[in-house]
C-alpha cells in the first residue's frame, strides 16, 4: 500500500523548523492517516523514511508573502510568464530571488484577482536542506494555512492573512488531505524543483550521450574552420563598432562592450522620458492631500510608466477602505496588498493604481 508524507510546518522563523509529519496510506482520493511524528530540525527525525513514496511540504503564513494582481487572463501558463515581471514593480527583492505561485481568487468582468504567494529562494533553500538531512525530499511546497484563508473567499482575504487563527491539529489534518487531494500551489519549481526524477533520466541517456559525443568529435573539425572564420569577420564589425561608438560619444573614455553601453545609453534616454508618461505629479499630490482621509498616512510615493504606487499606514481596515474608495475618484484600477501590522497599532499597506491624465 502506498504511503505519503506530509510535512506541516508551524515555526515562526526558518532557522529552526518544526511541526509535525502526518503519513497517509491509500491512494489519491481514499488516503487514511497512519501516524503522526513530531518533528524539529535540531533533532533527529523518529520516523523511518524509507517506505514513503512522496512528501508534500506545508509552510505557514508567517513565512510567506502577498500581492493581489488584477489581470485580463486567469491561464496558468500565461501568469508564470506575466508575474514575474509585475513582481518586479512591487516588491524590494528582485524578482529572480523569489519562487512564487498563483491562485485564482475570482473573476469581475472580464478581469480576474490572482493572489500571488512568494518567499525568498534561499529561504526555502535553507529550509529543504534542513529536511533533506531528515532524507525528507518533499515533490511539494504548499500550504494548508494558505489554503484555508483562501476558501474563506476574497472578502476579507488580507485580513485572514494577517490574523490568521491557529487551526486545532484535526483541522490541519483534513487540511493536508485536502492538499493531497488538489494542492493550493506549489512553491518548488524553477531552480529549487525537485530533480530526482531527472537524475534518472540521467542514467538511462548516459549511453546516447556517449554517442552524441562521438558524433560531436567528428564535426569539431569542420566547426573549427567555421569559427575562426566567423572570428575574423567578427573582429572586423567590433572595430568599426569601436569607431561608430566613439564618433557618438567623444566624451566617454572607458569602452569594454560597445554593443552593450549603445543598449544601455538608448535605455537611459528612453526611462527618462517615459517614467512619468500617464501621471501628473504635482496634480496628483494636490488630490492627496485633499483625498486622504484622516488616520491614513502615506510615507512614499512612486510612479512608473503609469502606475502610481503608495506605500502607507493607517489604524485600521476600514481606514484603508475608505481611503481606497475616496482616492479611487481619481485613480484608476485600484488594488491594495502587502497588509501587515506595525507598531503602534498601525497597519501598513501598499496601493497600486494607474494615474489619470
């Protein structure tokens, strides 16, 4: 009979990690729990590993980031390509440093809210290493926390996320059999998705490899004249390249890459003129400051081909929502993320919308 693993992770830091692991036997839509171990990163691990086929990974809330993206399409080969880059805009870390998934919240006309969940990569590196020592490899990183707020419906998403309730461990169980069943996302992709099925792989293609090899070797001989063609001509461009260079910018004395400088000199003049294309500042200024309502404070504003972001804080929720309605007068497509409490009392929030000629 079959056995999975599920890793439900309750530590507030990634230091040191613990929880409990749950092991499921059956198969998918029929699993029974079997037992459950304890388990902390900093002992041993009781539980034997080796007739467990799969682990899933769970982490909570505390340990992961929001942004609620409002997008003309829901298809999920469409958001990997597209998040990325509507990370970047909103988040300090670069978007390459972060693994994320999405979930689709529902749909308003012909526009969906998509939650995107994210950590740092070395964050979950340093969490899956802590496990592989516990030869615990998980196929899945998800979690039932998550996946709880989320059936609650977008209404008053971002404050489950911030206040989420601890769950009684009955709850998280039928939570992780849930996840067995359909996962909420997965987190394990990209550079840290699991490679043991690859590596097999590997081993059955060592043979055509060796061929491939030979094959290389015998084209070698004529791919080197190629190349030492293709370099000659090639040192031929890069000197009249150097020359055009230099006729266009007289003033600059330090050249290594012709090619790239030109690209960034062209990407210089045009971010300068399009940074504030569809915004106003000064007038937009002018109706914060008489827009925003009293409790609400805005600490930094920032524009971008566009969009207006404002980072801020305020007492309470319904600060933040009326502030939402009153400056959606004069800002268009309006979303509010990355809600979480401060000292104080005060609860910090970022704005994201697009400015109004």
């Amino acid at each position: 009979m079959k056995k999975v693993g599920f890793v439900d992770i309750k530590s507030k830091s990634a230091d040191i990690l613990s929880g409990n692991i749950y092991v499921f036997a059956g198969g998918p839509g029929n699993y029974k729990l079997e037992s459950v171990t304890e388990y902390s990163s900093d002992h041993p691990l009781s539980l034997n590993t080796s007739d467990i086929s799969d682990f899933t990974l769970s982490l909570p809330v505390r340990l992961l980031n929001f942004r609620v993206l409002n997008l003309p399409f829901s298809e999920r080969e469409k958001l990997q390509k597209i998040v990325p880059f509507e990370l970047g805009g909103l988040i300090l870390e670069h978007a390459d440093n972060v693994v994320f998934d999405v979930v689709v919240l529902g749909q308003s006309g012909d526009r969906f809210d998509v939650l995107v969940t994210y950590t740092e990569k070395a964050v979950l590196q340093k969490m899956l290493s802590a496990l592989s020592s516990a030869n615990v490899d998980p196929l899945i990183v998800t979690s039932i926390e998550l996946q709880v707020s989320v059936s609650g419906g977008v209404d008053g998403l971002a404050t489950r996320l911030v206040t989420h309730e601890d769950l009684t461990q009955d709850e998280r169980i039928a939570a992780a059999l849930n996840e067995l069943r359909d996962p909420t996302l997965n987190m394990r992709t990209g550079t840290l998705a699991r490679t043991r099925e690859t590596e097999k792989v590997k081993k059955k293609l060592k043979r055509t490899v060796a061929l491939l090899i030979a094959l290389a070797l015998l084209i070698n001989s004529y791919l080197i004249f190629e190349i030492l063609t293709a370099k000659s001509e090639a040192s031929a461009v890069k000197k009249e390249l150097r020359t055009l260079y230099t006729a266009v910018f007289p003033a600059e004395k330090r050249i290594t890459d012709e090619l790239y400088q030109m690209k960034s000199h062209i990407k210089e003049t045009k971010e300068k003129g399009d940074v504030l294309v569809g915004v106003r500042p000064l007038q937009l200024l002018l109706e914060l400051s008489q827009k925003t309502p009293r409790g609400v404070v805005f600490n930094e504003i920032g524009f971008d081909r566009g969009l207006v972001t404002l980072k801020g804080e305020a007492t309470s929720m319904n600060e933040i929502d009326g502030a939402k309605a009153r400056l959606s007068e004069f800002l268009g497509d309006m979303s509010v993320s990355d809600i979480r409490p401060s000292a104080g009392d005060k609860t910090l929030f970022t704005m994201v919308a697009k400015g109004r000629r």
